[in-house]
C-alpha cells in the first residue's frame, strides 16, 4: 500500500490527496489486512444459486463466468489509481482546484468547531460566575459566528455535489470516447459476453462511482481533520493545566483498540454485497429492456406470461440481495451505535474528568499557555484566564473547572463523532470497493475489445464431450473449443486496404459463438462485378457482410478491401436515428457535412424521389421536423429511406443484406438499376428471384461449409427455376389424386392399372404414374 500511495502524486496532486485520505483512514484503523481476510473467506460462502437459477444471463459475470470479490486490497487501490488518474490530471486541473477547494473548507469548518466549543466553555463560566455582561457579550460572539459557520456547512456540501458531478463529468467523456472508438460499442455486445449491462456501467455505475468517490473523501478528510487538531487542543490544555494525562490515553487507546476489533469482526462484506445488488439491478433492467423492445412480437406470441415471469423473478432476485444487505446492516448499525454512542460516551467521561480532576494550576496568560498556537487554539488552551474575584490567582476555580469540562467536553465529543464517522466510512469505502471493481472492469474491457481480445462463454452443440467442429487444420494453429470455455481462438488474419479491389484469401467465417460454418473462402469482387449471394438460413450470408464490413474479425487468410468510406451497408431492418427528417436521409453525416459535400435540400429530394418518398417531405412538414421516424415510418418506407441513404453516400460498394424485403418488385427493381446506372457494384443478399437480373455473379452456399462462385445468367436460371416450381406442384398433387382414385375404385368395384389394393404402395404409384407421363 506504500508503493501505491507515493505513485500518486505523478497522477496529480488532486488525485494523491483523493487517494492519500482514503489510504490513511483504511491504514490508521488496521481495516485493510482485517477486510482482506475477511473478504478471502467471505469469498468461499455459497451464493444464492437456488434463487438466480432459473434467471438467464444473470449468473453470467464476465470474464468466463467469474468475478473477482471486490476488497480492500493492493488490487482495489490500484484500480482506484488508474481511475484517478483519468480524472485528475493535472495539479491545477478544474478536478484539483474543486478539490483543493474542498479542502479549504473542511479545514475552515474544523477550527469553527474548536473556537465554539471554546465559546461555549466560556458562557457556561459566565453563567456560573454571574457575570450577566459577559454572557451577553458571548452570546452576540455566538450568533455572529454563526453567519460564517452555516456558510461553512453549506459549502462542503455544495463543493462535495460540485466535485462529484465535475468526476462524473470527466468520467463520462473518458468513458463515451473509449465506447465509441473502433465499433467498440458493437464489439462490447456482439463479439463479447463480459460486460452484460454496457449502458449500466455507463450510467450508473459510473454516477455511484463519482458520488461515493467525493462523499469517501469528506467522510474521511473531515473527521482526520477534526481528530488531529482537536485531539492537540485538549492536549495543550492538560498540559497548561499540568494535569495527568497518562489515564485518560491508556483509557481512550484501550476503547478504541477493543471497540475498533469488535467492529472489524463483525463487519459484513458490504462491498461484494453491493456489486452483486448493482448487478442484479442491471439485469432487472435489461429484462424491462427487451419487453420493450420486442413488445410487438411478445404480443404475435402472447408471451406476456413468460416475460412477466422473467421480471418477476429478476426483481426477486435484485430484492433479496437488498434485503440481505439490510439485514446485515440492521445488526451491524445496532452494534457500532452501541459500541460508539454509549461505550464511547461513557469512556469519554473518564477521560474529561480525569484531566480535570488533577489540574492543580492556571496559565497566567494566553501567550504562556499557547507557545504561540493558532488562534482557535490560543484561545481554546488560555481556558483558565480568568478566576474569581476572591481567588489568589494562582488556584483554579470552580468556573475555571466548569470552562474547562464543557470545552473539553465539546472537543472530546466532537472528536469521538469524528472517529465515529473514520470508522463508519469503512462500510463508504467497501461500497466504493465494488464500485470501482466495475468501472475498472468496463474500462480493462474496452481496452481489451479494441485490441481484439474477446471473451465469450460458447455452448457448443452435436457432440456430447462438448467439442465445437474446427477443420483439421485449426487443430494445429488454434486452440480447441469446448462448451463452457472462453474464445480461444487466434486471430492471425491480415486485412489491408486498396481502393477499387474486394478481395478474401482463405478467410473462414466464423461466428462470435465460435461456430465455423465456412472453412475457407477464396474470391475477388471487381467493380461492375454485382454479386448476389444465396443459400439456406445460417449459412453464412450475413456473417460475410460483417467480415467484409470489419465488424467480426478476420481469424485467418487475407482480406483485402476498399477504405471505409467506398462501403456502405444497408441492414433489412434500417435504424433510425434521433432528429429530423434530414437526418435520416444523411445518416451518419450532419448537416454541416452535408453542405461540405455539396448537396442541398433539392439534391435530397430528388434521392427521395428515385426511391419513391417524395411525398413524405410535405406530408411531414418538410426536412427539419422532428418526429419518431421509428414508430412513424412504415417498414416498407423505413427500407426505402435507408436505400435512399446509399444514393446520398455514393459508395463504391453497396452491401445490401435482404434491405428491400418490404418493398414492392417495381420499386425495387427501380432502385436497383438506379444503383447501378450510378456505378454502385452491388453485394446482395436475398430469396428474391425478381433480382437476379441486376447481378452478374452468384455466390451460393450449401450450409454445410461448402461454397460456389459461378457466373449468373438470369434468364436461363429464371427458366429452371419455373420449370422445377412446375414440377414441384405437379408432383405435390400425385398423393391426393391416387388417394381419390383408390376411393372411386371401391365404390365401382372396379381395378385400375395404377392401383393395386392388395402390394401397390403410393410410393409405387407414384413412381408408375411418372413413368406413365414420360
């Protein structure tokens, strides 16, 4: 832990002191090695698997199925380093200055209290010495400090809620460029299973890191603050008053050691607790997520039962763990009350009254009694100034007595609280503990998928030890896949880019569920080389267009392919973003980019009108209004703006994956050849005879990991086509027309050639009746 806070500082000086408060508190009560083991064993208990056990998804942590229980351990303030680090970086940075700020008041607030605990020492002496003057004088002082003291309150918090938002702020565009940056965000949860929840850890869990982060630093700032200088206040004060000192210390060491071991024994492990209720909290939500989503299709289905089972037993689950964390906390509260409030209490007593007990002289003046002190201080020591008027000077009063305890009484109640609160911030930090855990771990994953490395639980099917098929010679370059085990597979693929040239060597295509469905696959895509692509569901069509597009990587081979801005893919179901009518046409660009390339409003709708949406513009209100285009639109009209889209663009290269399913045949034939007239060579995926004229290629997969390229004559192949629909309808009849034959041939009595009731199967039939026709 001293390594870890003398590298702070090169982080900044906000972030040192930040970590530097939270290391002192954990180091200064023996909490960090007493919450380490406690955590070490907390982590052999049993879960709560008899509840989450029929949840999908939930018992699923990341990182093969497994998280580390977050502790307050080397591990914890490392990842709290480099946390800090994004943050503050630098020594006068808008992070530092909040924080520094912060501390100003924290400090300001300590030496209020010491001055009207002083203040209050000295009206009670005015009262027990009648002096009506002096309480009125001191009572004025106690209003007027007051002004200053509520501003002082008022200002940790407000500089505490600035400095929490001001964290998140930084957090958030840290975290935001991080998500963004090289499809992270599709990569995250498509080709990924360790972050379950991304739009949890980027929303709360990233505010609960903030705030807890500020709230940790004043409850641990404040009360060290509060426990140093009052603690050498009451000091000097014995010391001036020359009483003994050494019963009140073994007495106030004692308590604290025997109550702070209590506490450290029975202190639950709220930082795992609270991670898990986090969790759980995320999956809650994402389950209300996909009921809205997909309200549509859980309507078809009538499955409403099942999805409010699901929530039900997600929320279940989420208030079980809260109410095992209450529970916890009942007893535990119940405990550190006792033990703080009244043992606490009743030892200070001892150690006010002892101090006081064996004083035996007053300072003569402030200045001996002081030795040059701050002024809270100076006054706070100079406690005995003034005595009776009968008295000698020299012996201390009864007033004198009375000013001392309830100063000292103040002092030492004040710095009990505040060594109530270091310790109860010991449950802030574990909650902090786990916070950081899963900050920490979205950022390491992030970091981690841009650099290409994946980890996915797979289950693999058709083998019963759990082996995925892998061709024999992945046996020898990769690892062997089994269920239950993360992706272990290389990626040792080379993509290049190089304009005008499409372009795989031996790529195979696989699936982020590790399933190989094409072994090898060798071809070139030429400009004005339109390629339609076919075979059976889950063979692979799609999977290309996302090798092609970058999104899934290339494990082996050679894939050479134009820049990015020469593709453009359009999904069967278009996306529609947030804005107006402009911004759906535009997708990705802006407006101002849109003026860069040139285009105005007209060009816009004359794309519309090529695809056949010009009526939208007047029947929406024209190109800045602003509406839900995904409820609005038809789907039909949805897929004819995405390919309004592919016009705006002009790409090279159109990959269109089924993206006019909901378009009638004329109008997409219409786009099609206007794609083309445009020099767009077309990449197609679709079941639609009406397309093959546009294409020059076909590439057909067989679902079996086989594959042909083939030039593609429309006409000849539309002909078979027919001819085999044909055939299948005549030959879809034959069984119903021999069944009828057979009933005519009972009613008559008769035989009939192709029908022998007694041997002749309708398979036979069949065959005769064919035969018959040739």
């Amino acid at each position: 832990m001293p390594a870890v806070q003398s590298k702070l500082w090169y982080y900044g000086a906000g972030g040192a002191a930040l970590a530097g408060g939270l290391f002192a508190a954990v180091k200064a009560s023996g909490l960090d090695k007493v919450a380490l083991k406690y955590f070490r064993d907390a982590a052999r208990q049993p879960t709560d698997q008899q509840l989450i056990a029929d949840l999908p998804g939930l018992h699923d942590h990341g990182s093969g199925g497994k998280r580390s229980v977050p502790a307050l351990n080397r591990e914890f303030f490392g990842r709290l380093r480099k946390l800090l680090a994004i943050v503050f970086t630098g020594p006068m940075c808008k992070q530092s200055i909040l924080l520094y700020m912060h501390t100003c008041t924290l400090i300001i607030r300590t030496f209020l209290s010491i001055y009207i605990a002083n203040l209050d020492g000295s009206i009670v002496k005015a009262i027990v010495e009648r002096r009506p003057d002096i309480f009125v004088q001191q009572i004025l002082k106690w209003v007027m400090v007051a002004v200053p003291a509520t501003f002082i309150n008022s200002a940790i918090r407000f500089f505490e809620s600035t400095l929490a938002l001001s964290i998140r702020t930084k957090m958030v565009r840290h975290a935001y460029r991080e998500y963004f940056s090289d499809q992270t965000y599709y990569r995250v949860s498509n080709l990924d299973a360790r972050l379950a929840n991304a739009d949890q850890s980027l929303t709360d869990d990233l505010r609960s890191f903030s705030k807890t982060v500020a709230h940790v630093y004043s409850n641990v700032s404040k009360p060290l603050l509060d426990i140093v200088f009052m603690c050498y206040t009451l000091y000097r004060m014995a010391a001036s008053a020359r009483s003994n000192l050494s019963h009140s210390s073994i007495i106030g060491v004692s308590v604290f050691l025997v109550t702070g071991s209590i506490l450290r024994l029975c202190a639950p492990s709220f930082g795992k607790l609270v991670a898990e209720e986090a969790h759980r909290n995320g999956y809650l939500r994402y389950v209300n997520s996909r009921v809205v989503n997909n309200g549509e299709e859980i309507a078809f289905y009538g499955g409403h039962q099942v999805e409010q089972s699901l929530l039900e037993k997600s929320y279940a689950a989420l208030a079980r763990q809260m109410q095992q964390i209450f529970n916890k906390r009942l007893w535990y509260i119940m405990l550190e009350q006792f033990l703080m409030k009244y043992v606490w209490s009743a030892a200070g007593l001892f150690m006010v009254a002892i101090p006081i007990m064996s004083a035996t002289k007053k300072p003569h003046s402030i200045e001996q009694g002081t030795g040059g002190g701050s002024p809270a201080t100076a006054s706070a020591v100079a406690v005995y100034d003034r005595g009776d008027e009968d008295s000698s000077g020299s012996e201390v009063t009864v007033s004198d007595r009375t000013h001392a305890y309830t100063m000292a009484r103040n002092l030492l109640v004040s710095a009990a609280d505040a060594l109530e609160r270091l310790l109860a911030s010991y449950k802030d930090i574990t909650e902090l503990a786990g916070y950081t855990s899963r900050v920490s771990n979205m950022f390491d994953v992030f970091e981690e998928v841009r650099r290409g490395n994946y980890q996915r639980t797979t289950v693999a099917a058709g083998s019963q030890d759990g082996r995925k098929w892998v061709p024999s010679d992945y046996r020898n370059s990769h690892q062997v896949l089994h269920a239950g085990r993360p992706n272990g597979m290389q990626m040792c693929g080379i993509v290049e880019e190089e304009e005008d040239c499409l372009r795989l060597e031996d790529v195979p295509v696989v699936t982020p569920n590790n399933d190989i469905v094409v072994d090898k696959l060798s071809l070139e895509i030429k400009p004005g080389m339109h390629l339609l692509i076919s075979g059976p569901n889950g063979c692979g069509k799609s999977s290309l267009l996302r090798i092609l597009c970058g999104l899934w990587p290339v494990y082996r081979g050679r894939l050479v392919k134009p820049p990015t801005r020469h593709m453009f893919y359009i999904p069967q179901k278009p996306y529609m973003t947030l804005g107006n009518l402009r911004s759906q046409v535009i997708y990705p660009d802006t407006k101002e980019e849109m003026e860069r390339r040139g285009v105005s409003d007209d060009d816009l709708y004359n794309i519309l009108d090529t695809v056949h949406l010009q009526h939208i513009v007047q029947r929406e209100g024209g190109w800045d209004s602003v509406n839900d285009w995904q409820d609005l639109l038809s789907g039909g009209e949805k897929q004819r703006l995405g390919m309004a889209r592919l016009f705006y663009h002009k790409p090279r290269f159109g990959l269109l994956d089924e993206c006019t399913s909901a378009v009638s045949m004329d109008v997409e034939g219409a786009m099609y050849q206007a794609l083309k007239d445009r020099g767009t060579t077309l990449i197609t995926i679709t079941h639609r005879p009406s397309l093959w004229r546009f294409h020059t290629h076909l590439l057909q997969f067989d679902g079996e990991g086989n594959w042909r390229l083939e030039a593609l004559d429309s006409s000849t192949r539309l002909s078979l086509r027919e001819e085999k629909e044909q055939l299948e309808a005549q030959l879809s009849g034959l069984p119903t027309m021999h069944k009828r034959l057979r009933e005519l041939c009972t009613l008559l009595g008769e035989d009939s050639v192709l029908v022998n009731e007694r041997v002749a199967s309708p398979t036979a039939v069949t065959a005769a009746a064919a035969d018959g026709q040739a």
